[in-house]
C-alpha cells in the first residue's frame, strides 16, 4: 500500500467535468474529484482520498493506492484520455511501512458519520415534532441518535466519538484507546455540506443535491491486527469514500 500525493490542475479538471456535462457550477469539489481521479487512473484511482488544498490553479489530494507513483503514471498514459491525462501535474507516493500488533498511533479522519437504519421507525427531532424513517434509510449518526433517545441535549462529539470507535470494531484492525472514564478521542471540527450525488436507484442521471454531515476527528488507537489494519486503511471509514470522505492519516503517537 502506498500513500500518493496526486496533483491536478484545477482549469483541466474544470474542462473534463464539462466534457462529461456536469453543472460545473453545483457538482461539488468531491464529485469533481471523483470523477477526475477515475478518468486519469481508472480502477488504479486513489480511494479513500482527502483534498488536501486548494489555490484555484491546483488541487493537492492525498489518497491511499496499491501501485507506486511511477506504475500509475504509467496506467494513466494506457487509460486517461488527453484532456484527463493533461489534468495530472505531478503525483508522487511513499510505501506504507508494516505496522505490528500492538503499536500505539495518533490518527486524524474527515469522515461522514452516517448510519443505516436496519428497521423503519418514529423518534423525536430537536423542534418536539414527531419524525420517521424507513429501513435501509442513510442519516446522519447525530440525528440517528437524537431521534431514537429523544434526547436534544446530546452533542455531537457525544455520538460520533462512539461511531468512530465501533468502526475499528466492526471492521477490526484496531481499537480507540481508553482513559479512565471516556474514548482519547475528540472531535476537532464539525460540518454540514452540500453535495450532489446520482440517484442510481431512480434510473436518473441528473445530480440529486443531499446535506452530510462532515466530521473531522482525532483519536488515539492500538492496532490489533497487523491484516486487518491495512484492509481498514486502504478502504477507508464512514460513508461517501468514493468522494474525499474517510481516508485514516496516522502518525507515531
């Protein structure tokens, strides 16, 4: 596994999501990567990635990829088409060392705190007003909460500090870390952001506009599982990975 600075100019990558007539204006940076990314790479595409910056001319995205910087190249030269392969400035990456059981780290996330309700339902929303929901319905795990513990006073660190922590235990590969009494973990940032998405379910291609929820948060974990932990990093967490969400950047705690 390889950690890949790609580099793309932000001009080019305009004129390709025109091409594949996209409303430049309302598809979000995501998507536009999204779509970017697949077009240069293909398959071989980084994912989970995170934006890293933006300066109007360039976008700097960080992303987790099996290949080295040079084979990428090379497989963007067989697949992009001119106009995409034009969009790559420069990428570079770096192995991912080997990390043993038991290693402690200090790790970052900008993660979509989203759940699946597993049955529909009825719950409470933060105005008293009576809400439901339908199996299989994605929502954001703060109001997941809220809505079945009825409870408004609830804050968001409060539920997606356990969210982050149950991912490491569903998935395996390592856990959270614990004080004496709460998770060493903390939410550094909040926000609700607007994204457009295909409805694939609807046999429409036009962009639905959805609200997500994005979470930046910092934990302390253990690996427990030498296997595990690379498959959980080279997937990512949450949902919307696809679209700059859920990428896991550690460092020596």
């Amino acid at each position: 596994m390889y950690l890949t600075d790609v580099r793309l100019d932000a001009h080019t990558l305009a004129k390709l999501i025109r091409d594949h007539r996209l409303p430049i204006a309302t598809a979000d940076t995501g998507y536009r990567l999204h779509v970017g990314l697949t077009e240069v790479f293909g398959d071989d595409a980084p994912k989970p990635f995170w934006l890293r910056q933006d300066d109007g001319d360039m976008l700097t995205v960080f992303g987790y990829t099996g290949k080295p910087a040079e084979d990428l190249r090379a497989a963007a030269q067989l697949h992009a088409s001119p106009l995409a392969f034009d969009a790559l400035v420069d990428i570079r990456s770096k192995p991912m060392p080997e990390i043993s059981e038991g290693t402690a780290l200090e790790m970052h996330t900008r993660a979509c705190p989203q759940v699946q309700k597993a049955s529909s339902g009825t719950g409470t929303n933060a105005d008293g007003e009576r809400v439901s929901w339908r199996e299989g319905q994605v929502m954001d795990a703060y109001l997941s909460e809220v809505y079945q513990r009825e409870d408004t006073g609830i804050g968001r660190e409060e539920v997606y500090v356990p969210w982050l922590a149950r991912q490491f235990d569903i998935r395996g590969g390592a856990r959270v870390q614990s004080g004496e009494d709460n998770l060493l973990a903390s939410l550094q940032s909040f926000d609700l952001k607007q994204v457009r998405r295909r409805d694939h379910t609807s046999g429409s291609s036009a962009l639905q506009r959805l609200t997500v929820p994005v979470a930046e948060i910092s934990a302390q974990i253990e690996i427990t599982d030498q296997d595990k932990w690379t498959s959980l990093v080279s997937s990512g967490i949450g949902k919307q990975k696809s679209f700059g969400f859920g990428m896991i950047l550690v460092r020596p705690a």
